[in-house]
C-alpha cells in the first residue's frame, strides 16, 4: 500500500496537561490505540461476527465521519457502528465520535474528537501510549510515517504496525480542530487480499466544506 506525509513543531506540554509523561487533552484518541493495542489479537475476530447481515455497506453509501468529513467505504463491508449521510438521527446527531467497519476479521476504525496540533503530533500520540504500556502482544510500528494525499486533496499521515498475530494501519488527520485518527488491523493475509479496499477508503475521506468553497 503507496501512501505518505509529515511535518511536526516540538514543545513541552503545560504541567497541568500532563499525565505520566502524556497529554491529557489527546486521550480521546490514546484510549481507542490503547484499547486496539492489547485487544485487537482477540476483539477483531469477534466483532465481525457480531456485524448486523442487515446492514451492509452498499454501492453509493457515503459515511459522516465529522461534521464535514466524509468517507466512501467498499461495498459488502458491514457497518457496525457509524452514521451514513442518508440517515436523519432524531436527536440531531450529525456524527458519532467512532465509525467502525469490518470484513474478513478486518477491522477499520475511525475516532473523532476536539484536537489544536498537527497530525504528526496525533499519530505520535498513540506510538507513545503503545510504547509507555509496554509490549506483551509483539506490537511495532514498523517505518516512518508517510504523508497521506486524499483523492480530494486532504492531507493527513499514515504508518504501518504489526503484532505476532496480526499488522495494521493508523491514519492521521486534523480538520477544522478535529482530530481524525483510523485504526485498520487484521491478519496478514486478510490485510492482503483487502488491501484495494483499505488504500480506497483511506483516499475517500473528503473535506465537504473544503469542497463546497
């Protein structure tokens, strides 16, 4: 999978900001990795067995990741959680703070939330909690992180990673103040033979505002 990126301004985080050498203001994203990180050997397996036969993913669907991102998924991907662009929530949500897919036992996640710093600074955030809580699954991140151009020109970041079982893929991108960290993990042969789908639906996520102007 060819994709790339960079760019990245070093400070110390506040005192009050910190937690075991960690930034508290990003643990909206550090807690999903975390989570991913120690589970996903077990979890990924399970949760494509839980996906609704009634909801999959079909030609022209189009996710609401944020409030102006998008993403086009594959067709025959099962929604678990998630909002399409059709659906007209009664309480007025837009967006849910995570997006999950799955197929295969592939399990392609994306979390959102407030976050002011670059998106190397996101993609760092999670190397460090996955580093900090140490290694009992094999985990690594395996290269440099590489800068990610959308077919709609949105610039992000993404890198590889792997565990015993398992390899992976996270992606960084910061909108308007919002974060938008995605998580895609699965054995390496599932991996393989998704892995045009996973590069396509990296390449979907769309600014619509960016668009509109």
């Amino acid at each position: 999978m060819a994709i790339s990126r960079a760019g990245f301004s070093r400070h110390r985080v506040p005192a009050e900001h910190r937690l075991l050498g960690l930034d508290r203001r990003t643990f909206v994203y550090a807690v999903p990795a975390l989570v991913v990180y120690l589970l996903w050997a077990w979890l990924v397996p399970w949760i494509d067995n839980q996906v609704p036969s009634d909801d999959p993913i079909r030609a022209g669907d189009v996710l609401q990741v944020t409030d102006r991102v998008t993403m086009t998924p594959s067709p025959g991907w099962g929604l678990v959680s998630g909002l399409r662009t059709s659906d007209k929530p009664r309480d007025g949500t837009v967006a849910m703070d995570q997006t999950i897919l799955t197929k295969d036992g592939i399990s392609f996640e994306v979390t959102q939330g407030p976050f002011k710093g670059s998106t190397r600074r996101l993609l760092r955030q999670i190397d460090r909690i996955s580093t900090t809580t140490g290694d009992p699954a094999g985990f690594s991140v395996t290269g440099s992180p590489r800068p990610l151009t959308t077919d709609s020109g949105l610039r992000g970041l993404v890198e590889g990673f792997e565990s015993q079982r398992n390899v992976g893929v996270s992606a960084a991108f910061v909108v308007d103040d919002t974060g938008i960290e995605v998580q895609v993990v699965g054995a390496p042969e599932a991996m393989k033979q998704r892995s045009s789908d996973i590069e396509d639906m990296l390449r979907s996520f769309t600014d619509t505002r960016r668009d509109e102007s």
